[in-house]
C-alpha cells in the first residue's frame, strides 16, 4: 500500500477507524472476536493506522483494541484521543482538556491499549475553558517523556490550530471529510498545508450513507445514532438520495463500488490525506483498501466536485456547537 504524509508521521494511505466495532452504531459491541478477526486482517493486508478514543465505549474500543494488537502492535500507527471524558471531577459531558486531566487520560489509555506509548494522541474536541497553550504544553511533556510520539487535533477552528502549533509541532488534524462533508477545505485544509499538518478523514463514507446501502430509515436500527441526524432523517434523508445516486452511477462507469470511489476521490486529493474508514467486517475492509487501485477520469472528478451539498447539518445541534473551537 502506498504511503502519506502525517507531520513526522509517514502511514498507509488508508487506515482503519475501530469505533463502530464498540459504540454508536447498530450491532457495536455484539461480536469483538469477529471485530479482531477484522483488525488482525487489515494488519495483514498493509494497514499500519488504527484510530481509537477513550470515550468509544466509554473506555472498551479501547480495550478491544489493545487486545487485538497484542503480539503485533510495534506494526501499528496507534492513535486515540481524549477529553470527552473528564478526568479532574467536571460535570458529566463536559469537555476537560486540563493538563491534569490528559496526564490521567493516557495512563488509561495506555494501561487499556497495553502499550507503553500513543503514537498519535489527538485532543478530541477542543475544550473552551482550557486555553489551547496549556493543552499543548502538557501533550508536550508526554512527548519528552515518551509516552506520547506525536500530537494531533480533532475537529479544530484554524486558531486553534496554529496556537497549538506554536507549542508543540502537530502531525495531524482529524476531521470529517468526504464528498458527503467538505467543510475542511475552505480553511482548515489551507493552514494545514502551509503548516506541514496532515488531515485524517474520519467517516469518509459517510457514515455509510455514501455505499449506497441506505435508502430509508428502516435501514439502521433506534440504537443506531444516525436515527437521530439531521442529515439521515425525513425529507432530509430522501433529498439526499440524489448524492448516494451519483456516486453509484460514477461507480458504475469505473466498475467500481460507490465506497471505492468515495475514498478514491479522497485519496485524489492530496498525499498528506489518510482516512480512516470504519467497519466490522472483513469483506468490507478489503472492498475499503481496494480503492487505493481505482483511479477516477478528471471528468468522473468534476462530476463528484459539483455533487450539492447534503440537506442536513452533519450532527444534531449540540454537537455541531463543539466544532471548529
């Protein structure tokens, strides 16, 4: 598999998001062996990046993971986050990104992991009552200290970016990016690349709207957080049967599946991005990784470029508020 571009972090074009395997979706948490059968396959197949938090689960993706990767994780880019879950006594859902509460957060997550290091420690989402400086600062003395090999960022504004920056070098930003969300390309993307930053597409199908596999409600479960987005309910849902429609139909063109030129077309995008499609299945997961051998005509491009944007926010309204701090 060919490689990208994180900061000082060089890892394969595509990686391997493991949330869904714990929480969140409809049947997480139901199979861990066939979740490890999974993540033991995609290490076999050259994936190298594998992306996890503390707060999937809470705390058990995590633990699934350091159980899948025993006896193989110096193959692995190892990446998690924190500060969804605070760690100094804040209040139930209130974000803490506090120096004393991500020293307490990594210890979990590596005593969880099995590990003695993070190789990519994101912040998840940027935390209003703790200035970025002090967030930084503290990740950098987990760097002197080895416990942590680089830094990244979550779903943060461009500030927010260049102030952490200044503290302490961040590899990489984690953002939804697809053609089912484009938001970092206006200004998160620019500061980026002037900066040496990579970008990690989390839900590069989009949420799996992009497969083509969802056409009504029916089609995920009450469980299932996507009952509950603006973006996969009412008329919003069947507005946007029109996108997964043209992807179907560029993928027809290429003899592809729609899921295969999604991440095509992200992958076109640039070498400094890698994302980091989720599934639980085995069969999926090679499907994701053979995108890497689609190559899309400039004209199938332009075609997917000019798609409209979603009816919908991409989250409902109280988690749209945590974005872009």
């Amino acid at each position: 598999m060919r490689s990208a571009q994180l900061g000082g972090l060089t890892v394969a074009r595509i990686g391997l998001g493991v949330m869904g395997m714990s929480a969140f979706y409809s049947g997480a948490g139901e199979d861990d062996a066939a979740s490890i059968r999974t993540i033991h396959r995609a290490l076999d197949l050259g994936v190298d990046h594998v992306d996890t938090a503390e707060a999937y689960g809470p705390f058990t993706n995590e633990e699934l993971l350091g159980r899948a990767l025993r006896g193989r994780r110096d193959a692995v880019v190892l990446a998690t986050k924190f500060g969804f879950v605070s760690h100094t006594g804040r209040p139930e859902g209130a974000l803490d990104s506090s120096p004393a509460s991500v020293r307490a957060a990594v210890e979990g997550s590596l005593r969880r992991l099995g590990t003695d290091r993070i190789d990519l420690l994101y912040q998840h989402r940027v935390d209003p009552a703790t200035p970025i400086e002090d967030t930084a600062g503290a990740l950098a003395e987990l760097v002197a200290q080895g416990k942590v090999r680089h830094i990244g960022l979550s779903e943060p504004g461009v500030e927010t970016i260049r102030r952490a920056h200044a503290v302490h070098p961040v590899a990489a930003v984690q953002s939804e990016y697809s053609l089912w969300t484009r938001d970092p390309e206006a200004e998160v993307l620019p500061v980026l690349r002037e900066l040496g930053i990579g970008l990690v597409p989390y839900s590069p199908l989009g949420h799996g709207f992009l497969t083509g596999t969802i056409r009504s409600e029916s089609d995920y479960g009450p469980d299932d957080w996507r009952a509950t987005n603006p973006r996969f309910t009412g008329e919003n849902l069947r507005s946007n049967l029109v996108i997964a429609d043209r992807v179907q139909a560029v993928a027809a063109d290429v003899g592809a599946t729609p899921a295969q030129v999604a991440l095509a077309w992200l992958l076109s995008r640039g070498d400094d991005i890698a994302p980091i499609p989720g599934t639980r299945r085995i069969d999926r997961l090679e499907e994701n990784l053979a995108a890497e051998d689609v190559t899309l005509a400039p004209e199938q491009v332009a075609a997917l470029d000019t798609l409209a944007p979603p009816a919908g926010t991409r989250h409902d309204e109280a988690q749209m508020r945590l974005l872009g701090g």
